[in-house]
C-alpha cells in the first residue's frame, strides 16, 4: 500500500505539490491525472525518492521514503522519459536490471523471458535498445520496472508512445498486477484509460489534490448526469421536470439528458416512465469522466 501525509515539495520557490495526502490500498491501482505541471511526476518521484520531500512522509509497503535503499527493493519505477543503455539489447538490458534486483541466475533468465513474452518484445530481444522505437522503448522500461517483481508500481504515464493494441494489453496487464496484490499509481492524461485499469483517482491541480475517491462519485459529484435514448423520448421533457431532484432536462430527438440530484432514482424512474409510455430503451448513460474533469480543473486543464 501506498500512504502519503501532508507531503510538499517546492523546487525553490516553485511550487512542485503541496500538502498532499492520499492512500492507495494493496491490490488497487489509482489513477494521478491533472493538468500539465500539476504535480503528477513530482509525487512519483518523491516516492521513489528521486526526489526530497520539502516537508511531510509517504509510506511505500510500510516503509518511509526516508528508507532510500528498502524503499527502492520494493518498487518498479517507469520514468515519464525512458533512459535506456543504446549498447545493449533488449534482452541483455532486462537482465542487468534482474542483476541488479540480485536474482538468480536461472531465475533472471525465466522472469525476462516471461516479461518479454508478457510484453511483446520477444521478437526484438536481439535489437540494441538505441534502435528501438518509442513505443519499443516504453514496454523495455515497463520490464524494467517489473523485472523485480516489485510490491508497488509507480508508473508515469505508462501508455504513451502505445499503439492502441499494446495500451489494452498494458492496460490489462496492469490490473493482473495489481489482482495480484500489487498496489500501482499510475499518472496519466488519457481519461478513459484511467477510467478502464484504475479503481480511484487522485486529480491534482496547481500542486495541490482537488480530489481523491472513486471514479464513479466523481463523475457523479462533477458531473450528475443521465442521458437516455429512445425513439420519441423527447415528449417526455415536460413530466421530467421536477423528478428525482431533476435540476434541468434537455431534449433532443431521441434523446433526454437528464441533471439530477439523485441520480440511482432518475435511472429507476427513467426505465419505470419510458416502459409506461412504450418507448423501448435503446441506452442509458451517465456520461462525464470527461466533462466532470472539466469541471474541476476548468477548460485550461483539459487533458
Ligand atoms: P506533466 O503532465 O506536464 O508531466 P506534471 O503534473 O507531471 O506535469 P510536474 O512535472 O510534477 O508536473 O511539475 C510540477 C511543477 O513543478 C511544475 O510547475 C513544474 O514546472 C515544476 N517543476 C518540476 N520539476 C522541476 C525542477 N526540476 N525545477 C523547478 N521546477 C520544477
């Protein structure tokens, strides 16, 4: 698990976070998003003690990140921008990162067959790293990051560079990590990717959290939204309004969205009004990861 108190870091006068204070239970991965320069990479950094902490503690598994050495045996590290040694290949590059975690020799040979397997990069364990692509280099830096069998992942932005197939299978890989019992934090600007692996999210703004729960009572917070489409569901606007706290309705053809302070009763009451008037339910949505962060960081933060 992943605890951070009260942690700030100022590079002199500049503002890196502040105050901050979150909790990332064991087996769950959240999701750091917030505008550029918000404190995303500072908050990665200082937990895997890149970085001195201003002031305040974090914990990573039970340690302090004042526990430089034991804090670093028990994390995987992806940094924003990859340095990878151009002399080497693939496979000789996950392999001195397994010496370096002190495995075994039968071992290292096994984990970096597996995670290069794991991470489709079998065909270019022989390509020196200096010749690889962005994409290439990122799934070498996730080996690297994992080759330690790591207790908590500490990604910054793990998807980028990925062409869509390989961000699935990141994706996916991530929460078989974190089913493991892993705890990851993973920054990231690509909404519904955080929206797909993460379980909650921490949103940083200028340095400081603006808010830190559950995807889902975040879009219901900033965004308390139902839209429903049916063929003719428009004549509905009028017996809408006022329903379920319903603070406004907009019709278009086909479709009612509905902003409700009780958003469970307007899905009830919306299914319940549409099968009374006949109108067959094509869907029912609450949009918003989108809009809600919008809301939250305003339009210059837009990811
Ligand atoms: P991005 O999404 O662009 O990667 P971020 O959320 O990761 O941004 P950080 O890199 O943590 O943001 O930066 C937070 C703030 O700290 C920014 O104002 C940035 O300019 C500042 N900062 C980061 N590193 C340094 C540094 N080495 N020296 C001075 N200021 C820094």
């Amino acid at each position: 698990m992943i605890e951070v108190r009260n942690l700030t870091k100022y590079y002199g006068s500049i503002r890196g976070v502040e105050d901050l204070s979150l909790k990332v239970p064991k087996g769950a991965v959240c999701g750091l998003i917030g505008p550029n320069g918000a404190g995303k990479t500072t908050t990665l950094k200082l937990l895997c003690c890149l970085l001195k902490p201003t002031s305040g503690e974090a914990w990573v598994a039970g340690v302090s990140i004042r526990e430089e050495l034991k804090v670093k045996k028990l994390i995987g590290y992806l940094p924003e921008s990859q340095i990878l040694y151009g002399f080497l290949t693939v496979r000789e590059h996950i392999e001195l990162a397994g010496r370096l975690h002190k495995l075994p020799r039968a071992e290292l040979k096994a984990k970096a067959k597996a995670l290069m397997e794991e991470l489709k990069l079998s065909q270019l364990e022989d390509r020196r790293c200096g010749a690889l692509s962005l994409g290439q280099r990122r799934r070498v830096g996730l080996a690297l990051a994992l080759i330690g069998d790591p207790e908590v992942l500490l990604l910054d932005e793990p998807t980028s560079g990925l062409d869509p197939a390989q961000r699935a299978s990141l994706l996916k890989l991530i929460k078989a990590m974190a089913e493991e019992g892993r705890t990851v934090l993973l920054s990231s600007h690509v909404l519904h990717e955080v929206s797909e692996a993460c379980s909650t999210i921490a949103v940083l703004r200028e340095g400081r959290l603006a808010y830190h729960g559950s995807l889902e009572e975040f879009r219901e917070r900033y965004c308390p939204i139902v839209e429903v489409e049916a063929p003719g569901v428009e004549k509905l606007e009028s017996e809408v309004k006022g329903m379920w706290g319903a603070k406004s309705v907009k019709a278009e053809r086909g479709k009612l969205t509905v902003e409700a302070s009780d958003l469970d009763a307007a899905r009830v009451g919306l299914v319940k009004l549409l099968a009374a008037h006949s109108l067959p339910v094509r869907s029912l949505r609450s949009p918003g990861l989108e809009e809600a962060y919008l809301k939250l960081v305003g339009e210059e933060g837009a990811a």
